[in-house]
C-alpha cells in the first residue's frame, strides 16, 4: 500500500490509522520508517512499604526466570 503525505506531512489511511490511536514512529538505518501502533498494556501495582531510613521493602520477590521470561514475553508481543 502506497501512503502520501498532505503538505502539512500528515498521514492518512482509516485501514491502517484508527482516529485517536497512537503511534510510534522510527527511522530504520536502511533508510525506511517503522511505524507501530502504541497499545496500552495493564501494569501490576506492588505494594511498596518505606522505612523511616530512607530504604523500602518489597513484599513481592521476583525469581530471575520470572523476570527474564517477562522481558521475553514483552518483546515477543511487539
């Protein structure tokens, strides 16, 4: 699909470009543009206590496969 900027360099496709969706644009170093649809993803909220020291305590422990396999599910999503 062939997709011409206005003089004012918008875009506009209603395939491709839903109103009010936003996106990410980036230049590729071969020269082209990558453009990808920015979706709102539900972050979990941990609870997080602070002490009178300056420090804080996490009640939810993390293992490192927990950690790595979430980076690699959110990689793999986009």
């Amino acid at each position: 699909m062939k997709i011409v900027a206005d003089s004012r360099g918008r875009l506009a496709a209603k395939e491709l470009f839903r109103p009010g969706t936003a996106f990410d644009a980036s230049f590729q170093p071969d020269g082209s543009i990558r453009v990808i649809e920015l979706v709102e993803k539900e972050v979990p909220v941990v609870p997080v206590k602070f002490n009178k020291d300056g420090s804080f305590e996490c009640r939810r422990i993390m293992t490192r496969a927990q950690v790595v396999a979430s980076i690699r599910a959110d990689r793999d999503a986009q």
